[in-house]
C-alpha cells in the first residue's frame, strides 16, 4: 500500500512539473537555512563536548562581589601559582594546566626555514594533553611537552611554516625577549575542533615561558593575573560547590585581604567578598559572566535568536507548500471524486496526499542540504565561525536532519490532505466545489508570511544604522589616515627614536606618536585599582608619549600637556579624562594639581591635564576613567603614523623601507587606525548580514506563496473575469480587482509587524551605550518596498488573466 502511495504521488507530482519545482525550490532553500542555522546552533551548545574528561574538567576564576562603587564581576585570569597550590591543597584535583594564550593580535614573531613569519603562539603545561583530549597526527601522543624547548604545531600552522604536514624534529625559532629562541617539534595535531574552547596554531612549553622576562614576573606571583587555569577533578568530587573551602583557601594566600577591604569600609558583609570559584567546562562558552578566555562566550539567548529566525524562514516555506497546494486542489477536485466513488475512504485520501507531501519533503531535502553544503563557506563567513557537516563532529545532526524532513512533510502537507479528503462525490462531479483561496486559514497563513518577512527586514535596517552610525560617530578624536603600526616583540626602546626620526622630514607623513596600547579590537587594555580618599577606584591607564595627544588631535581642556623637558613629566604626571574628573568628584577648574594619594605606596601621581572624553572602547560602553602616563620605564609597543589624505600608498612603502632599514629580520606589521576601531562592531555586522539575508530569503519565499494563491484566485475567477471583460473592464481594472484583497493583507502585516519589530529593536539597543532613535521612515520605506514587491507578484498572474481572450473562459459550463 505504502509503495503505491508513493507510486501515485510521484505520478502526480511530474505531471505539473512547474508547481512542484516551485515546491521543491521553497522548501529546499528554507531546509538549507534552517540546516545551516541548526549546525551553528548545535556547534555553539557542544563546546568542549569532545574532550574525554569532559565531566570533570573545570575552570578557575575569580568572583568579586559588590564592592564600594565597583559592580559584581568575575574574571578567568588568574595567578600562575594557583593551579599547583589548588593540586597541593585539595585531593580532590586530580590534575592541573595553565595556559597562557596568544593574545597579540598580529601574532608572535616566527622563524622557520629561514623565513619570518607571525603566528599565535601559546604555552600550556604539558598535563594539558592528558587533561584535554587531542588528535595527535603525528610524534609524541603521550606528552609532547615533557621538554621546555619543545613545541607542539596543529596540521595548518605546520602547512604554512613548512609546506607539509610531518614536522617532527625540525627547528622552529619564536621571537622571545629580545632575541630567536629554537624550538624543536616535538607533535604536530590535528586543527582544534570548531568547538573548542582551547584553540592554538603554535604551543609551548609553560616551563619555557615561565623562564622568559614576562613569566619571570609571574612566578610565586599571586598579585599578578593572566593566566587560564583548569582542573580535572577527580570522579564523584564535590569541589565546584565546595564556596567554603575555596573561600578559605583563598584566605590561605590573602591573609590580610579581608581585613584591608573591611578597613576601607566598602564591605560590611560576612565573610570574604572575593572568591576562587570553579565553572564546568561545558558552560563556558555560553556564561557572559565571566571574563576572559581563548574563545569568547556567546549570549544563549542569540542562539535561539538566530534558531527562531531559521524557523520562521522554514514555516513560511511550508506555507507556501500549503497554498501552493490548495491552489492546485481546484484541478484534483474530480480526482478525489472519482477516488471516493469507486470506494475510496477519507483514510486513505489522507495518506495519499501525505505521501506526495513526504516525497516532497525528501526532494527539498536531498535538495537543501546540498544546497547548505554549498553556502557554509559563505555561512562559515557570516557566522565568525569554521564549521562543517560533520556526522562524526556532530552525531547529533543525524537524528535531527531525519526528524526535521518528517515534522516539514508533515506540516506542509496536513491541511490540504485533510481539506481534499473532505471533498463530497457528488458536489464534486457537478462542479460545485470551488475551492476558496480566499478563507481566513489561506488569508492568515499570508499575513503570518509577510509580517516575519517585514519585521526581519525592518530588524536589518535598524541593525544596519546602528552599525553606520557606530562606525561614522566621532569617537573624540580624528581616526583617519592614521597607520597604527605593530611593534610587539622587538627592542622598541631601540627601535622607536630611530623610526620617529627616519619618517620626521617625509612628505608624506605628518606627525608620528607612540603608546604601549593600540586602539581598536585585540589592541587591549589595562587598568589600576586603588583607594583614593578612601574610595576603591578603577581607571582606564595608557603610556602614551608627548606628541599622542596632538597627533590624535584629542581637545585638551585643561592644563598642558607632556614636555619631554620637565623632569616630572616621566615621573609622576598624569593627564585625565572628564569621565576621571567627575568620577574623581573634582571639576574642570580644580581638576589640575590634583594628587592621586593612594595610587602607589612610593608616589602619588599630579594632574597636569585634562582631555576631552573619547571612546576608547565600543560605542556598547559609556566612556570610563582614563589616565595617560608619561613615565620613564614606559616603551612603546604600537607606533601611530599620521599620513598625508588621499592614496596611502606611497606613505606605506616608506614606512616599510624605513622599517627594513631599522629591524631587516623582522616583516613590517601594520593595520589602519579606523579598520581596527570597526573591528569593534563585528558582531553586529555579522548580525546585519544574517538578518538581512533571512529577511530577503523570508520576502521571496512569501512571493512564492502569493504567487500560488494569485494563482488560485485567478482559476476560481476566470469566468467572472470573462464576463468583465466581455461589458468592458480594462487591464488595470482586472489587475487592481485580483490585487486589492491580497494588498489589504499585507497592510494587516504592515500593522503587526512594526509595533512588533519596534519592541524588539528598542530592547535590542538597550545595550548600546550610544544609540540611534528608530525613525518612522524606517517603517514606512518596508512598508512600500513589500507592498510593491507583492503587487509585482500579484501582477503577473493579473496580467496573464487579463490578456486571455474572454471567449476561452466562457466556452464552458
């Protein structure tokens, strides 16, 4: 029974090859969609996942509680001596790994064949890979960091260093200090899962980094932090909830820090407000609580965002399944005549027409997901994110894909099986069914399909502006034609004098400043706590030097600003923001002189200046306290070009010669100050791109289904048509008479649509620190783009009826 089902849809499926393409093609995009969707869903939720010890494997961190002016936190950067100390003081860690990440955005200085390169480069202790499970290609599988100078490659780090995949033995030399240390490969690994959380190109030894100018500074250190530290817990451990023990192991090391908080007054509570904690590996990646890590946390709630609008493109998908359906039902009406005459029950009808629905289904499907394996590059691109269809990655998808071709078979085919399996013989055979393209169920299903549409589309302009007006806002200072050059890594007390003074008299460059930070995504920052008039402060710091503040051209309000000529200046002096000056209590008139006791035990820094607030982080944060230094033991790491405006080209050939003249062993690294500070808005580019796709995907799939019920309405009015034309009506009266009813449709989703995007748009720039206003104009251009979109749909099947010759409708009964 079940194969003549199928034998029969099949049958009539290729008869009316148009409608069933039309099919097939609506749902094959809206499966490719939802795949896609469901496949970054599914990688975002399994992270970590993989790791064997998965269970047991836990983060450290470090939770504050509310403390004076200071909100609640927690950070995941924690001191290098934790990790021993928590395997010495608890039994119950069966094992420890630190890890400090490459976070230099343009990467570490690499040598390998005589050839410099950048690369991240990472440094872990070598439990890490008895913690942490690895796919190792190639060495030693066991402990490949047992040795400080050795390193571990993943395949793609190994493929571009040396053209091949088995390195082990070669030399590889990192940029450490002031000089190439040599490294040998000891393994080379597979590329870290999509759905990592521990991602590396190059890995070193922790004892390595430990040995180096930087590590030295944290070894037995526990007031310096920066470093990530996991623990494998041993089976049935109860640590993680243990807050008790964790407080008073904290104690253990802080002895006197209770005590210090309890005397500054900002804490009044039992106990001690700050804590070492533990979190499950496997809620990392979606808790924004805390800070810090190699791959940053996702928002849950984002997930399902993107999760409802692949939904919402599926359903109207099948809704156009629906209408498409019930539009060809007018010409099956005798089929499920004569089927019910010679003895035909509803039953069956239903399985019938369900069956050509799943045939259907299992088309689009084949269909879509070739279709989605084709767009995830593009997807990979949308998305941030490296991911593929992978069974064995993600065995989850299998059951899943199977289960999402039913629930669409289902879905789309139900309602008209149940409305053709209704139809009685008789009225059937006298040609007295005439199947309403117009009822409330047909009527709803269209204004559900454009008020989707409309609000993703009016969603994306909102997304759109926001982004255009983050990235064109004046931040407070002039960021054009400003190269920020990278100079991490090299002996830039050295190097900087003689850079600045090779490009002083080139014509086509302006000015030249230097800081120990960049501006912009990855360039980092730094911050100071401290006590001020027994007040917990925390401000923003930047070294900058005496010529950052004019070549940025930041307004100087108050007082002067550096002068290599006094001594202080490399002292002691500082020069605030309007955010310090009022957080401080203090006002531009008296902000000058100030001292800033309690900053250091051996000094207090005094206010020279005062700058204008600028945005030095995303425009989602209010400007916050900042302070420039000027000190003597400051070295500048990034170099700040201004050029001359227009082609760039020939300031960045000097700027390379004069680099290569200066440090020959090292390449020339370099990015411009506004695409750095774009970076910032990412997200939201990728947000505005994922939305306004779905939209135009959600707007052409409703065509598709208004076109069908253009389509039905066109059969069921032809004779009345006919007759119209034969008194006299024109072309345009015949269009406007198929129109007018689907247009006060889409004026019904005009109407829920933009109170309901307006909701979800005003929450959504809730957490922007600095926003635009939603503009009525907004709605009213969707408005008139999806109204024109569906009269041009409407129009072509109005068009078609109104160009028929009357004598053909009319012929007859």
């Amino acid at each position: 029974m079940l194969k003549h089902y199928f034998k029969v849809a099949l049958r009539n499926l290729s008869r009316q090859k148009g409608l069933t393409f039309i099919n097939v093609f609506g749902l094959s995009v809206g499966i490719a969609c939802f795949s896609l969707f469901l496949l970054y869903a599914i990688n975002e939720f399994t992270f970590d996942r993989f790791n064997k010890n998965e269970k047991n494997i836990y983060r450290a961190y470090l939770h504050i509680n509310a403390i004076g002016a200071e909100s609640e936190h927690s950070s995941s950067y924690m001191p290098m001596p934790l990790g021993p100390a928590l395997k010495q003081d608890f039994p119950e860690v069966e094992n420890y790994a630190r890890l400090r990440d490459g976070w230099n955005g343009m990467g570490d200085f690499i040598k390998a064949d005589d050839k410099v390169s950048n690369a991240k480069v990472s440094y872990a202790d070598p439990q890490l890979f008895s913690i942490f499970t690895f796919h190792v290609l190639y060495g030693d599988v066991v402990n490949p960091l047992n040795d400080p100078h050795n390193v571990v490659l993943t395949k793609t780090a190994a493929l571009q260093l040396f053209g091949q995949e088995n390195v082990i033995g070669k030399i590889v030399s990192i940029k450490a200090d002031n000089d190439f240390e040599p490294f040998t490969i000891s393994a080379v690994t597979d590329d870290n899962p999509s759905n990592s959380s521990i991602q590396f190109q190059i890995l070193g030894s922790f004892d390595y980094y430990a040995s180096t100018r930087s590590g030295k500074q944290g070894v037995n250190n526990w007031h310096r932090s920066g470093y990530l530290t996991y623990v494998q817990l041993r089976p049935g451990s109860k640590l993680n909830n243990a807050t008790g023990q964790l407080d008073k192991f904290r104690e253990r090391y802080y002895p006197d820090e209770l005590a210090e908080i309890k005397k500054d007054g900002v804490w009044k509570g039992e106990g001690s407000p700050i804590g070492y904690r533990l979190q499950p590996l496997r809620e990392m990646h979606t808790d924004l609580m805390i800070g810090g890590g190699p791959v940053d946390a996702i928002d849950p709630k984002n997930i399902w965002i993107l999760l409802s609008i692949a939904a919402a493109v599926l359903i109207i998908a099948c809704i156009n399944f629906t209408t498409l359906a019930i539009g060809r039902s007018a010409g099956r009406a005798k089929e499920v005549g004569v089927r019910k005459v010679i003895g035909s029950g509803k039953k069956q009808l239903v399985f019938q027409f369900l069956a050509e629905a799943l045939v259907l289904s299992i088309l689009s499907a084949l269909f879509g997901f070739l279709l989605g394996k084709l767009l995830l590059p593009f997807f990979n691109e949308l998305s941030g994110r490296e991911i593929s269809f992978s069974f064995a990655q993600f065995p989850q998808l299998v059951w899943m894909l199977i289960g999402l071709v039913l629930v669409v078979g289902f879905l789309a085919g139900s309602y008209p099986a149940l409305v053709l399996s209704r139809f009685k013989p008789i009225e059937v055979l006298k040609s007295k069914i005439r199947v309403g393209g117009s009822n409330i169920f047909t009527r709803s299903l269209v204004t559900l399909q454009f008020v989707l549409s409309i609000s993703l589309i009016i969603a994306t302009v909102v997304i759109l502006q926001q982004l255009k007006f983050m990235q064109s806002k004046n931040p407070g200072f002039n960021k054009d034609n400003i190269v920020m050059v990278d100079a991490e890594g090299t002996n830039t007390k050295n190097i900087y004098p003689l850079f600045k003074q090779a490009l002083a008299n080139q014509h086509a460059i302006s000015g030249v400043a230097s800081a120990d930070f960049g501006l912009g995504e990855g360039t980092g920052w730094s911050s100071s706590g401290f006590d001020y008039n027994g007040k917990h402060k925390s401000v923003y710091e930047y070294f900058i030097d005496n010529e950052y503040i004019k070549l940025m051209q930041i307004p100087l309000l108050r007082g002067r600003n550096f002068d290599n000529i006094i001594a202080d200046d490399s002292v002691k002096s500082v020069i605030v923001n309007e955010a310090m000056v009022k957080d401080f209590g203090w006002t531009l008139d008296n902000a000058v002189g100030q001292e800033l006791k309690g900053y250091s035990e051996t000094f207090s820094p005094v206010v020279i200046g005062v700058v204008k607030d600028f945005n030095f982080r995303p425009l989602s944060h209010k400007v916050e306290p900042q302070m420039f230094q000027h000190f003597h033991d400051y070295a500048a790491y990034k170099y700040f070009v201004r050029i001359q405006p227009g082609d760039p080209a020939a300031a960045l050939a000097t700027m390379q010669k004069t680099w290569k003249s200066i440090e020959p062993n090292l390449p020339f690294k370099f990015t411009f100050l506004d695409e750095s500070l774009n970076r910032f808005y990412h997200a939201e580019a990728r947000w505005s791109s994922i939305v306004g796709w779905a939209g135009g995907i959600c707007i052409f799939l409703a065509c598709l289904g208004l076109f069908g019920l253009a389509a039905l309405a066109a059969v069921n009015r032809t004779k009345e048509i006919g007759i119209r034309k034969v008194l006299g009506i024109s072309t345009i009266g015949v269009v406007s008479l198929l129109s007018k009813d689907f247009l006060k449709l889409i004026f019904i989703a005009l109407l829920i649509a933009t109170p309901l995007a307006w909701y979800f748009m005003h929450n959504w720039l809730q957490d922007f620190a600095y926003r635009i206003n939603i503009g009525w104009w907004i709605f009213v251009i969707t408005g008139i783009a999806a109204i024109g979109i569906a009269l041009i749909t409407i129009s072509f099947q109005a068009l078609k009826v109104a160009f028929a010759k009357p004598v053909k409708s009319l012929r007859a009964e």
